[in-house]
C-alpha cells in the first residue's frame, strides 16, 4: 500500500510519537515537577509535554505558556477567575492572550505549579488536554450560540460533545493523540460564518435537506507557511444530533490511519484528499461511518456579512441583552479576567464568550443592568467603542513569547494601528491581522490586509519587516487573500499603510 511504504520512512516527529505517546506525560507532571525543566528529557519538554497543553519557550526558558480547550469560546465566571489566580501568581510574567481559535493561553507558567494547576482545572471543569501538537485544536461554534435570535442551531452541546469524544471528556484519550498533524475543526450556527469555517479541517455550516435544518460538511481547509487552502465540500449533510459527532470521529479516524505521515509539510488533512480525490475521501469516511452519507443539501444558509459582536445587542431571550466588549490585541491581566468575572456575575449569569477576533461577550444582561455595566471601569480599558483600526485588529503572539516570530507583533500592531486612527477618518471596518512569521497563526490571509512578518534589507542592515497580504474576504463570500508585495521595513509601514488605508478604503485625513 502507498500510505504503509510512506509511513515506513519515519520522520523525526513519528519516531519520537512511535517511542512514547505523548499524553504519556500526563502522568509524569509530578516527577517533572520534582526534577525541574531543566533536567528532563528534551523530547518531553519541547514537544510531548504540549499534548497537556505545556509549552517550553525558547524564548522565556523556564516560563512555559499553557494553552486550554475552552469548548465553543464559552467559560463561567469562576473559570475565568481560576484562570486569573494562575497567572497572577507570576507577576508581570503573568498574561493571558485570547486566541483566533476562541481560546486561552495562558503565560508565565512555571513547570514546578503545573500538578497543582491542573488539580484547580479539575475542581472547575476546564482542561488543556490535546491542545497543541498533532491533537485535534479548541473546537471553535457560534458565539452567539442560544443567545441570537437569527441563529439556526444552536453549536454549544455539538462542540462539547465532539471535544468529549476526542478528549475522553477532558481526560486524554489514546485513540486521538497520534494524528499525522494538527487537526481544526469548527460547527457554524448561524448564518454569517462567525468561525471562519473555509479555514478548518472540518467545518459545519447549516443547510437545509429536504426541508430539514442540518449542516453541510466541509473538509481539509488549512493554512501552512508552504501552502493555504480553504476547505472543499465533502458532498455530505449530516442532522445536528449525534451525527456530528460520529461523522467526526469517521473523519479522524480515516485521517488517523490513512493520512500521510512522511513529510511533515505534506500530513495535513487536505493532502490525503489529494492524493485520493474527494470521491474515494467520502466513501472511506462513509465505510467508517457505518451507515451511508446523505448527500450535501445544495445550497448552505450562509448569507450575511460577518459581525464582529462589538457592542450592545439584544437577545433572543426578552429583555436580556449580549455585550461585546473589546480586549486590544486579545491581551489579558489577572486583574483584567478578576474583572470580566465580577461584571459578568454582578450584571449577567456569569457566562463569559470568546471569539475569533480575540475578544469578549458578556451575555444575558437585563435591560435594567445595561446602564451600570456602561459605567464599570473595566469599559474604560475595554471599550464598546473602540476606532475603526483597533476594532478589527487581530495579531499573534510575536516574538514577546514565540521563538517561530521574525518580528514584535501584538504591540507595533496595537501602537501602528492607534496612530493611523488618530490620523485618519476611515469610513468602513478594515480587519487587519498581523501574523509573526509564514506559519500564520494570525491568519493574514482572511484579513482586508494582512501583514506577515519577515526580514527585511534596509540600508545595508537586516531589519524587521512583513510581506503584504489583501483580498481576504470573511462571512458569505469567504475568500483567501493573497500577497501582493514582500519584503516591506516595519518602520515604513505606516506610510504604505496610510496610502491603502486612503486610496483603497476611502479613508481621509482629520
Ligand atoms: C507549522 C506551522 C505552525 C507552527 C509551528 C505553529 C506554532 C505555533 C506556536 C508555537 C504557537 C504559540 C505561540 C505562543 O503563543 O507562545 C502558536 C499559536 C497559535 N497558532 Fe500556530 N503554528 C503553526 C500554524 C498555525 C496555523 C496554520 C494556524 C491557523 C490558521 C495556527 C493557529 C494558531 C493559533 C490560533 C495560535 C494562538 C495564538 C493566536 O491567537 O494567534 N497555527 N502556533
Ligand atoms: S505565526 Fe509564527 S510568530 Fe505568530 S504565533 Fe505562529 S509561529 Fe509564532
């Protein structure tokens, strides 16, 4: 068989993941702890420990960042709060980031803590398990899930049951733990693709079959530094029951076996596509399945722009309202997440949602509430208001924490877009997303303009700079941006900027 020859030639990372399984660790935190970072197998530390959601920084040795599974971006305030009680024990190397993928890394974290950390996850319901490595990622649904009066189905119970399926309900499952790669999948619940489906390995977007509500399946869409690709259709309609569920676990399980595993830049889900065609994909998944697939309904019910929830918005429920609140650069303090805790109990349910622009919603607030929210002075740092540039700004970690980054990113995204604020009058939302370096966690490639970090010649010196990405397109008519000029210094980027901001966005100057 092809797929046997190409995995007989073992890379690097199949042979470590062959040797030990990588959840193994879980059962090492206490000795890890003992023994200290510096001391423990190398393997363990860089690589197998991220399959509890640890991560070593080469960049800040010995302050790991840890990344959490927060199911549909939807956590209680006292979640919030735990997670606020972690990072505040490490001071200023302590934060939190919101994530692109409706999720939490938290930083600062030191190896000796993580047994006791995870006992206070464990008290509170929230898990890090699978979420980094070749582990299935967060599980992104509608953040507006039960709360919108438009919406189609509801995602919350689908996204918590696939996570339990693959997670073992959170305490690490062996049957999901050596996936060729990583793997995303989201479910879509309303009609504006709030999770970005197109970028995912499986997305759910609602359709109608046969006068039935359900979801049309899309498959193998991912971004990589060598190449994008937005997710096909699988021609399958699945019912928004147990289904979802069990069509997923087809899909991993065929990827699981059969996805190629020699080359690293060639594993993910759509190269296996590839090299079958979609028709032999779908019939593998279905032999997996175990019952036929219904064919996918012909149009999807996707039709809206995108909406990026900033704001106050009433639900479906009457009299309560959802406010969208904006964190700049998706950046978390112990005191900022002690806050969101206290307001979303004092004047919602305590419920607190995350979304892909790396921001916050605080729903259930009742009509009386909505004046002494307006007036907390977390809105002041957190504003419902915030200026055209800022508002739609999404940015990686960058160089402050990740060793992959060419370039700073969250603060010159923050500073850069600040600026050209204060000095233009710009008529539309223009989303821009920075991204440190071609592996292109921020997704440069859905953004109005997206910016990705490189090395630039400047005068005779290597300096810090990003290669231009635009066209990305977001909601009904999703679309990939591409690049459309390299190699661009960092300190002339506000003035390129400004002439697209002014020639392609109607944006005047004050
Ligand atoms: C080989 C390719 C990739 C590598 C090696 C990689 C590596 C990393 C690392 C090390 C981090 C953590 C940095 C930190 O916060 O300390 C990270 C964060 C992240 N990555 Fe990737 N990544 C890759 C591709 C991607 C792609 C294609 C996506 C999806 C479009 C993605 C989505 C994310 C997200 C959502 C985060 C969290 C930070 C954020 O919101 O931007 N990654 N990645
Ligand atoms: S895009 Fe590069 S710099 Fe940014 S988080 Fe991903 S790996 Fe790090």
């Amino acid at each position: 068989m092809v797929e046997a020859t190409k995995t007989a030639k073992k890379n690097k990372f199949e042979q470590f993941k062959a040797e030990k399984d990588g959840l193994a660790v879980k059962e090492e935190l206490e000795k890890f702890a003992r023994l200290g970072w510096e001391v423990i197998d190398e393997t363990d530390l860089q690589h197998r420990l991220k399959w509890v959601g640890v991560f070593y920084r080469p960049v800040t040795p010995g302050k790991f960042m840890l990344r959490m599974r927060i199911p549909n971006g939807i956590l209680n305030s006292q979640q919030m709060r735990v997670l606020g009680q972690i990072v505040q024990r490490y001071g200023e190397d302590g934060n939190a980031d919101i994530t692109t993928r409706q999720n939490i890394q938290l930083r600062g974290i030191r190896l000796e803590d993580v047994p006791d950390i995870f006992q206070c996850f464990k008290e509170v319901d929230l898990t890090s398990v699978q979420s980094g490595m070749d582990n299935v990622r967060n599980i992104t649904g509608s953040p507006m899930a039960g709360i919108d009066a438009d919406e189609l189905i509801d995602t919350r119970e689908l996204v918590q049951k696939v996570q339990d399926m693959i997670t073992s309900c959170g305490q690490g499952n062996y049957e999901f733990t050596n996936l060729p790669r990583k793997f995303n999948i989201a479910i879509e619940g309303g009609r504006d693709n709030s999770v970005h489906a197109e970028i995912n390995d499986i997305a759910f977007v609602p359709a109608y079959k046969d006068g039935k509500l359900g979801f049309n399946v899309l498959v193998g869409g991912f971004f990589s530094a060598k190449r994008c690709e937005a997710a096909v259709p699988l021609n399958a309609w699945v019912a928004p029951n147990d289904d979802v569920v069990k069509l997923c676990r087809a899909i991993l399980i065929v990827y699981r076996d059969r996805g190629l595993r020699a080359n690293r830049q060639k594993a993910r889900l759509m190269w296996l596509i590839d090299e079958w065609g979609i028709d032999k994909f779908r019939s593998m998944v279905e032999a997996q399945f175990g019952k036929p697939l219904t064919t996918a309904a012909e149009e999807d019910l996707i039709d809206w722009e995108k909406r990026d929830h900033i704001g106050v918005f009433k639900q479906k429920q009457p009299g309560l309202n959802y406010v969208g609140i904006h964190v700049p650069i998706g950046r978390l303090y112990a005191q900022d997440m002690f806050d969101l805790a206290r307001i979303a109990e004092v004047y919602g349910s305590g419920e607190i949602r995350l979304t892909v622009e790396q921001n916050v919603i605080i729903p259930n607030i009742s009509d009386e509430n909505l004046d002494a929210f307006g007036s907390e002075p977390l809105l002041e740092k957190f504003t419902l208001e915030p200026k055209t540039l800022e508002r739609s700004l999404v940015s990686c970690t960058g160089a402050q924490f990740c060793n992959f980054a060419l370039v700073e990113t969250k603060n010159r995204a923050l500073a850069l877009a600040r600026e050209l604020d204060a000095e233009l009058e710009i008529p539309n939302k223009v989303r821009i997303h920075w991204t440190g370096c071609p592996n292109s966690c921020g997704q440069p490639q859905v953004a109005d303009i997206g910016l990705m970090g490189t090395k630039v010649r400047k005068d005779g010196k290597t300096v810090e700079g990003v290669d231009l990405y635009m066209g990305g397109k977001v909601g009904k008519e999703a679309e990939l941006g591409n690049c459309v000029q390299k190699g661009i210094a960092c300190d002339d980027l506000k003035l390129v900027l400004r002439d697209i901001l002014i020639e392609q966005f109607g944006a005047k100057v004050r």
